[in-house]
C-alpha cells in the first residue's frame, strides 16, 4: 500500500470513528438534554460530555465501567461538597458571579480534587471526569441547590445510559477495529 493510500484509510477511518463518537455522544447528551426538559432542570453541565465521550471511545477501559463512573463521580461529589464545607462556602457565590475565584474557592478546588483523585486511587475505581464533577462543585457552578440537583441528575442518566450506548453493534465493530496510525507513522511510512 502507497503512503498515499494508507494516508487516506486512515482519514476515512478516523472519520468514521469520529462520526461514531458523534452519534454515541448526542445520544447521551440529547437523553440528558430531553430529560431535562421534560423535568424542566438544568441537567446539561459540563461532566456530562466528559463522562459521555469515555463511555462513546473508550467502552471497554476500565474509566467506561459503570462503577467506576458512579464511584467516581459519588466521590467528586463528596469530596466538593466536603471541600466546600471545609472552607466554609456552602453558601458563598459561585465564581461566574464573582468574576474570579477566591482564595477560599481556590483551596477548595484543589483540596477537593486532590482528595477526588486520591480516593480514586484509594478504591480503584478510575474515572477522570470526577474530578469536572469536583471542580463545578467547588467553583460554585454547581452551587448546592438546584444546580448541584441538575448535576447530579444528569450524571445519573448518562451514567445509566453508557455503558448501553457504548455496547451498540456499531460501536463494537469499530472499537475493535484495527488500531489507526499516528500522524507520525503516516509520514514515516
């Protein structure tokens, strides 16, 4: 096969694996999407498309695993609400309203995170989205109160929803086809 050749299947290959995360990824979003609507609650932050696109590319990792992301999220939850605590800003503006964080809300975001990665460890339940969970949740984003609900809810339809969507026959087939070159094999070709 030509460099040129092997060039353009592995654009076409790429192309059709980002049209499959495409898919997979509105599936979930657009099912947190409708079921806020429908609820008429702000589920849609930004753990979701995190979240979303590990279990889309990467069904099979061990972050794609349906305890993984509830424990690691539960934990992000924990350790911001924790963190929040600690600093004593359960109830302090988020940093949206204040423009930039405060030193308190810097301190809990990195408390926060840190413990979230070290609990992670600690259980072996990997799922680097958490730690989105814990920032929205230290930074005030995801405020205790409606916000923080909104979160937690539409954690929990991506994370029901997952671990199914990235077992689509679709799917399947092309995870499990064959692994694409990197831009610096093309030119070494």
């Amino acid at each position: 096969m030509t460099v040129s050749s092997e060039t353009s299947r592995a654009a076409a290959e790429r192309l059709t694996l980002g049209l499959r995360y495409l898919l997979l990824t509105g599936t979930l979003v657009g099912a947190v999407g409708l079921a806020g609507r429908f609820l008429a609650w702000p589920l849609l932050t930004s753990t979701i498309g995190p979240t979303a696109y590990v279990f889309a590319a990467h069904p099979d990792t061990e972050a794609a695993r349906f305890r993984n992301a509830l424990v690691g999220h539960s934990l992000g939850l924990g350790c911001g609400l924790g963190a929040l605590g600690a600093f004593g800003l359960l109830r302090y503006p988020s940093i949206s309203m204040t423009g930039s964080p405060s030193l308190r809300q810097m301190a809990a975001a990195v408390v926060g995170v840190g413990l979230t990665i070290l609990f992670l460890e600690m259980v072996g339940s990997h799922h680097a989205p958490a730690a989105a969970t814990t920032l929205l949740i230290t930074t005030g984003l995801a405020k205790p109160g409606p916000p923080l609900v909104g979160l937690v809810l539409g954690l929990a339809v991506v994370i029901g929803l997952g671990p199914i969507v990235g077992r689509f026959p679709l799917a399947r087939a092309l995870a499990e086809a064959s692994p694409l070159p990197t831009v610096s094999e093309d030119v070494n070709a």
